[in-house]
C-alpha cells in the first residue's frame, strides 16, 4: 500500500494581446493542489483545490436578437465558459467568490460481482463520448457516481454511465433551477482496429437531452474518428424533433504521423441551437483579454488555443502540424471560421493561426512561446488582432 501522494501544477502566461501597442500586457496564473493514493487495499481517494489569479465574476452579454445588443462583458470565467451570442448571461461569483474551489474530492474502487466495473464516487471529470460532443464536463466537476466496464460480461462491449445530483449556483441565477439530476452513459463495441459506438444524456443540466454515434476506425495505422449529436430537449424541457434537432458533429484524422512530422486535420459543425451546457461546445477556458468582443466574432484565445476545435453556431476545419526544429517541438495551428446561423457572429474573424515552441528551462519546467493571430475577413472594416505569449507550466 503506497503512501498518499501530493500532486498539481501551475500554469503562468504574460504577455501581449489584443492592439499590440495600447494597453496590451496581461498575465494568468492558474494552480491546481490536491492529495491522491490508496487508502487502503481495495480503495483509491482524491481531493484537490483550484484557483486563478481573478475575480471569478461572469456578466455575460444580451442576446443578439434582444435588446442593448452591444451589451457585453466577462471579467473572468474560471470554471464557468462563456455561452455565446443569445446564451444564458450570468450573474454572481458560481459559489466561487473567494476565489478557489473544490475542484476533485472522490474515491475509486473496483467490483467482480457479475462483471468487473471500475466506480468512481464523488466530485469527479468525466468524457464518456470521445469528442464529447454530448457528455464531457471539463467546464465544472460534477457529483455522483460513475461505473465503466470495458468487457461487459466477458464481450467487446463496453458501458459507461454517470448518473449524480447537483445544487448549482449558476442554476439558480440561469433558470431558478436549485436542484437537478444529470444522467448519461454509452455503449460501445471495439475490435483491435475499429469501434461504433453511442452516447445518451437522459438528463443533462435543467431538462437537456441529446444522444451521438460515433465511430473509430484504423486506417494504414492511422486513427480517424467520427462522431454525430442531435439534441433532443432544452434545458426548459422544449423538444426538438425531426428538422427542427439541433446538430453537431466532429470528424479528426491523423494524416502523417511519423518520429519527425505529425498532421492532424479537424472538422466540426454545431448548430446554434446545439448547446449542451456539460459538452465540448462549452469547455473549460479562461479570459485572458478583457476587450476581446465575440459580439464582432473574436473568438477568445484561450477558447480555440486550449479547448477543443468546436463552436456553437460554427463549422470549423483546421489542421496542425508538430515537428522539430533542431531540439525545439514546435506546434503550428491553423483555423478557417465559418458561421451556420445569422444569430451569431462566427467567421467575421475567418482565419486563426497560432505558432507555439517550447523550450526545457530546467528539468521539470518548460518554457512555451506563442504566437496567435486572428485575422479578419477582407471585406469587413475589422482589425486583426494578436497574442504574443510565454508560458510556463510544471506539474508535480
């Protein structure tokens, strides 16, 4: 039995962003502590802390189709993402006021009762689909009880399921909803070089439900992943059915992948009414320019540098290539922005490009380099807008 262990990291970045030349300087500090290990035998215990250097406040902006459409401001999001055009806007700190939170606190342990399952209790991440397109809560840990059994009885099929409770903060200011349940879990069949599977969110925050299919197929040792969602109630409890589902879908493929040269293409569409509050079209990401303004369709940095390529209300394709040069890995990013609804303001800023290196400072610490840019459509009277970034991150 292994003593509990210390872990977490931190992540600083400083630098320029926005107008390069007026009022451009920022900083971000984002840290993460906590305590894991075997607590005895049979049972695992994890608890962490989490905490950003900011005032964890969202004001949100008005619905594009409403009033005051000019309306718009986020301090910082911490573990809340920002919605987007004709989204929930919020008030309050989230329960997040001091400004550090409980972000993990569970236990982990296996069953063989009629087939083996691995529990997990407690405040806890989840990514049951694989482009979490329905069910991933990267933006907030959740509380309930997740069970996984990758052979279901000794077969090639798979179950997943989380199913939990939650009083939320932001409940309460988004919909007067004080107490929710959310319940998700899939099935999948995987053979050595293929899988299909589907993912079912029974309910979601508020009255949310959706359901994907995906598959997964080796192509010439090459992975190529596809998955397909369609909502089928709001949070209200509003149903859509038939032409009026809303739908998302992702496709990625690993196009060279050898000791020297990695490409890899992305592809995704969601719909504007597609917004599953606990999903990949709402990850976890931070602020870190106050005067961006999605209003224009400036996509905030961190949202397509750190968060995965999927935008509600955007079709996206993008590819990126890591390499070396010399001793230095570099990654090179590049995103084409294209709007699927009039409500929202995608693809006026058309192409994203982003350039990261990153070098060993000592052992254990690196420095990261990057430089983004956002470039905006030719034929609108909208200036480019850049992030020139230095990063370091340990983990221990």
């Amino acid at each position: 039995m292994k003593r509990p262990k210390v872990t977490g990291w931190i992540d600083y970045r400083i630098g320029l962003v926005g107008d390069l030349w007026d009022n451009a300087e920022f900083d971000a500090l984002t840290a993460k502590i906590g305590i894991e290990g075997q607590i005895n035998d049979q049972l695992a215990g994890k608890i962490s802390l989490k905490t950003i250097d900011d005032v964890v406040r969202v004001c949100g902006w008005a619905d594009l189709n409403g009033p005051a459409p000019d309306v718009y401001g986020i301090i910082k999001t911490g573990p809340r993402t920002f919605i987007g055009p004709g989204g929930p806007a919020v008030a309050g700190t989230l329960g997040l006021g001091d400004n550090i939170w409980l972000d993990e606190a569970n236990l982990a342990y296996s069953t063989d009762w009629w087939t083996p399952v691995q529990w997990t209790v407690g405040r806890q991440f989840f990514a049951l689909d694989p482009a979490g397109l329905v069910a991933d809560n990267s933006r907030m840990s959740l509380q309930g009880v997740r069970g996984k059994a990758d052979n279901l009885f000794g077969t090639d099929i798979g179950l997943d399921l989380f199913f939990g409770g939650a009083s939320y903060d932001e409940g309460l200011a988004l919909t007067g909803i004080g107490n929710d349940g959310y319940g998700a879990f899939r099935l999948d069949y995987t053979r050595p070089h293929w899988s299909v599977g589907g993912t079912y969110l029974a309910t979601g925050y508020g009255k949310e439900q959706a359901w994907d299919a995906d598959a997964w197929l080796e192509v010439w040792n090459r992975d190529v992943t596809f998955e397909y969602a369609r909502g089928m109630q709001q949070i209200d409890g509003t149903e859509t059915w038939g032409a009026a589902a809303p739908v998302a879908w992702m496709a990625t493929a690993e196009l060279i992948d050898t000791p020297s040269v990695r490409i890899a293409g992305t592809a995704s569409r969601a719909e504007g009414g597609y917004d599953i509050t606990y999903s990949s079209i709402n990850p976890y990401w931070e602020l870190i320019d106050y005067n961006i303004d999605p209003t224009v369709g400036q996509i905030p940095w961190e949202r397509w540098t750190r968060a995965p390529l999927v935008l509600n209300g955007a079709q996206i394709i993008a590819g990126d290539v890591n390499f070396k040069l010399g001793d230095v890995p570099l990654h090179v990013r590049y995103a084409n922005v294209d709007n699927v609804s009039a409500a929202f303001p995608w693809g006026n800023y058309r192409h994203l490009v982003q350039v990261s290196g990153t070098k060993k400072l000592v052992d254990g610490l690196d420095l990261n380099l990057t430089y983004a840019r956002q470039i905006a459509d030719s034929g609108l009277a909208l200036p480019d807008i850049d992030l020139v970034q230095g990063a370091v991150v340990v983990s221990f």
